[in-house]
C-alpha cells in the first residue's frame, strides 16, 4: 500500500485478495468471560422483557419487547450482566446486551422448530442477526418485488479475505443456503459474483450463475457489479429499486448450515490485519471483544494507534478494544500511530484529482462543497451523489485531507432517514 496520495493523471491501481490459502483454517477464538451484542433499536427501560440477571441460551432470540422484529441471537449460553443504550455511527440509537457466559452451550430449541419449512418470514425472524447481517426486507416488499439475488463472493475493501475464505470453503452449504432462498422467496433468477481469475474454480459446482468482477479496486464494489449487470446505477432507493438484492456469500451459507443442522449460526470468519498488513483468519463467536482477538495474534495497541472495522479504504474507526465483533464484520485492521493519515479542514484547492480517480464520474470537488455545508438535497439533486460507490478513493487521494468519503456516507444516511419519514408519512 502506497502511504501518501496519487497525483497527475494516473489512477491508484490495487487488487484485491485472490490467492486465499484454503488449507489454513482461521484461528478459533475461544468463548470470551462476557460477550456483547446489538439490538438495532432504542433502549426503552420500562418495555423491555430482557433485564439484568435474565437468563439466556445459545441460539436464543433477544427481543426488547414481544412483538418486535429486530433481535440479537445470543452468541453463548449465560445471564445478562448489563443492559442499556448504545450510540452507533451516524448517532444511531441502539441497545448493548452483555451477557457473562457459562463454560458450555445450552441450545435454544425455538429456531429447530421452523427449520423444516423455509419462509421468508422465518429467514427475517432467525437469521437476519446472523453471520453476514443479511437485509431480508426488501425480499418482503411485494411493491417492488426482487427478481433476482445476487451472492457477493468479493470483499468490498482491500486486504480482507473472509468473503473468499467463505466461499471456498462452503460450496455445499452455500448451494444448500440458495436452495432455501429459492424456496423461501420465490426467486429463481441467482448470481454469484466472483473474481474474473476465480471463475473456472466455481463454475460447474455452485447452484446460480457466475458474474466475474475484475480484480482491481474497486470493481468489485456491489453497485460496480450492479452496474455490470444492468447497464446502470440505483436511485436513492438502493438495488431493490431495479428488482436486484445483494446478499454475502458468508450469509448465504449460513442460511445453509442453520436449515440443514436445525441450529443457528453464531460465529464469524474475521480477517484481522496488523500494524505490519500481514492477515490472520479467526473464527469467533458474534459479540466477543475486539482485543480478544488482537491478543491471540499478539497485536499490541499502543497509545493514538488506530483500530479499524473494516478495510484500508472503507473501514470505520472504532474507540475501544471492548467494542464486539458484530455479524457484519469481516475485518479488523490495527494501524500504527505514526501510519495514520491525517484528515483536516483545510479548504479544497480544486486540484481535480478526486474528479480523475473516481470510477463512476462523480464531480467530486462540486459534490463535496454542498455536503460540508449539508445541504445534501442539492448535492444530490446537481452532483450525483447517488452515483457514487463509495470505494473511498477520493478521500485517498485528496491533497487537502478532506475527508470527502465520511461526508458522502453521513449525506446519504440523512437523506435516507427523510426518504423512510416521508414514506411512512404517506402510508
């Protein structure tokens, strides 16, 4: 990885991971004294069923209150030592359930019970928690029906190689996990998007249609393999505007092992890169601490060192080795102190490189002005602000460190929560 920016004409030019060595099995993690997850929802103290010294089982669904559909699937078998709010990115409102584990597992029967018959409603119920965080509601959306799913089998940031771990190493339970998608929601049409070097090892042996993506960053983006399927980029809809849904391929087979075991899936694949970029695989169980996991692999974390979910280009800081490792993280990165590129409020310079390196042609410099001063209506209206990708590349390579990728995610999350309060306005 090159550490300062690009400039001139010349685009940044880097690969992702192919050559995944399938014989090394990630490193297991051992059941950590406390494990920590995330229900997706606010905190109400007053409504909730789930309160300190309540007793849960693995495989168990957490809820607040009865009749909810967001959930955790509790990762061990113990009882809740602490209950509350949690502020998440974007100042999202969550709720942490922290449970003290116990030295073995005591399964929850509920899920074993819906396991024999697929639906729609059983796989939003019971998996959407699950390995891969899978977003089962666009499936349920009868006014605007998908028509086909596509299977991730890249991974969307540089350095990380779960995604292809996954999917070298569970065709059969993928292939089982598209046999209960198809069943479940009715959908026949079914793609896997792999690498274009990777195509003759899949081809043949997975249940669905092969799409090679080229193995340069960032073609392997979702909306970049969208755009290679249709021809075309979504609206502010999302992919399911264009009748198309994206899973990954880790959620795909645990769809797969949850239906053919009759249990629930509670541990994730985890790439976890050091300070020097070498990559360790790790299998642990959802909610065990980050610093369990840089420990095994004798990681130090130094005062103003970086921890990042994620990868290089796309990945999210985060403030503490106690954060958990949730259902959709697919990498840890540690970045040394005197590694970390600095971000600043310098003004942009109109230097133009943003504008040369990004895939989908945004006017990045215009773009960028109306979200620092959020007026993000108008920058999507006259900027195309939902072309982008968000591959990060303008971030890399911005002479003035303005941290353009953070302003286009936080422009398109608020304009998102808009979009969902004039919908259910409407209805």
């Amino acid at each position: 990885m090159r550490k300062r920016s690009f400039f001139g004409l010349s685009k940044p030019c880097f690969k992702y991971e192919l050559a995944t060595d399938t014989s090394a099995r990630p490193v297991a993690i051992p059941t950590p004294g406390q494990v920590t997850l995330y229900i997706k929802t606010p905190y109400k103290q007053a409504s909730n069923l789930l309160k300190v010294g309540t007793p849960v089982k693995t495989g168990q669904r957490l809820v607040l209150r009865e009749d909810d559909d967001v959930c955790a699937i509790s990762s061990a078998t113990g009882t809740i030592c602490a209950i509350g709010p949690f502020l998440a990115d974007f100042g999202k409102a969550w709720t942490a359930v922290t449970i003290k584990t116990e030295g073995k597992d005591d399964v929850d029967p509920e899920f074993s019970a819906f396991a024999a018959e697929p639906s729609l409603e059983t796989l939003e119920r019971f998996l959407s928690a699950g390995p891969g965080e899978p977003d089962f509601s666009p499936l349920m959306d009868a006014g605007r029906p998908v028509n086909t799913i596509v299977i991730y089998g890249g991974n969307a940031d540089l350095l990380i190689n779960t995604s292809l771990y996954v999917l070298k190493n569970n065709i059969e339970i993928i292939n089982a996990g598209i046999e209960v998608l198809r069943k479940a929601t009715g959908v026949q049409e079914i793609v896997i998007a792999v690498p274009k070097e990777s195509v003759q090892n899949y081809s043949g042996h997975l249940d669905a249609r092969i799409q090679p993506f080229s193995s340069q960053y960032p073609y392997a983006q979702p909306l970049m393999i969208l755009h290679d399927l249709t021809g075309r980029l979504p609206d502010e809809s999302g992919p399911s505007s264009m009748g198309i849904h994206f899973l990954r391929a880790e959620a795909v087979a645990a769809i797969g092992q949850a239906f053919n075991s009759g249990l629930l899936p509670i541990e994730k694949t985890v790439t976890v890169i050091d300070k020097q970029g070498a990559k360790h695989l790790a299998r642990a169980r959802i909610g065990t601490p980050v610093g369990d996991l840089l420990k095994k692999f004798d990681i130090p974390i130094n005062d103003q060192d970086k921890i990042v979910f994620g990868g290089p280009m796309t990945g999210n800081a985060i403030y503490s080795e106690d954060l958990p490792v949730g259902p959709d993280t697919d990498a840890v990165m540690v970045q040394d102190k005197s590694e970390i590129p600095l971000y600043s409020d310098y003004p942009c310079i109109n230097c133009g490189d943003c504008v040369r390196v990004c895939p989908a042609n945004v006017p990045v410099n215009l773009l960028v002005r109306f979200l620092e001063a959020g007026q993000y209506s108008e920058g999507a209206d006259l900027y195309d602000l939902y072309s982008c990708i968000e591959c990060g590349l303008c971030s890399y390579v911005c002479v003035s460190r303005i941290p353009i990728f953070q302003y286009i995610k936080l422009a398109k999350y608020e304009l998102g929560r808009i979009l969902s309060a004039e919908e259910m306005n409407e209805q």
